[in-house]
C-alpha cells in the first residue's frame, strides 16, 4: 500500500462514514500498549508547558507588586525577558501546588 500524506490545507474532511468507524470502536479493542501510562497529571493540566503551548496563549493580567532587590537583579541577570522566566517560575510553583492538592487516584 503507498504511504498518503497530507497537509493541513489538503486533508479531507471526515465523512459520516468515517465517525461511524470512529463509533463503532469499543474502548476494550483499543491498543494503548504503545502509549505510556499517566502518572503525572500535571502534565495535562491546562496551564502546563506543553511542547504545543503556542498554539494556546493564557489571558494575561497586568499586576503592580513589589519584590526585593535582589530578586529582581537576579531575574534581571539572563537579560530581556525577566518578565517571562518570572511567570515561569510561578507557573511551576503552581502546577506543583496543584498537583500536590489533587493526587492522582
């Protein structure tokens, strides 16, 4: 059988036929054996750093805080873009939090 490819500008669109293969699939006839399993969920969670997080951009909210001196310079040290390691530093303390607040079942 030759290999088809396709781009996102060329892919057909589902047909009904196509769901209705979709449907007709049991849970229990899904090979998951390739797919490792999830044991940390804050990796899925909304506001993770996922490898396709351009494709998502969170609201941003302006803020006016003060921090110490040394914090800023230290955050300040790598150059432009401070602002930016800030909320990830942030971003990482709260997954954590979060994390730490919903265990895995």
């Amino acid at each position: 059988m030759a290999m088809v490819r396709y781009t996102p500008e060329t892919l057909p669109e589902p047909t009904e036929k196509d769901w209705a293969r979709v449907d007709s699939i049991k849970d229990q006839d899904i090979d998951f054996s390739d797919i490792p399993e999830i044991t940390d969920l804050s990796t899925f969670h909304p506001w993770s750093e996922w490898k396709d997080r351009h494709l998502y951009k969170p609201v941003k909210a302006k803020v006016n805080c003060t921090l110490d001196a040394d914090v800023v310079a230290w955050l300040k040290r790598d150059g432009r873009g401070y602002q930016t390691r800030m909320n990830a530093i942030l971003r990482k303390v709260m997954l954590s939090s979060l994390a730490a607040s919903n265990p895995p079942q």
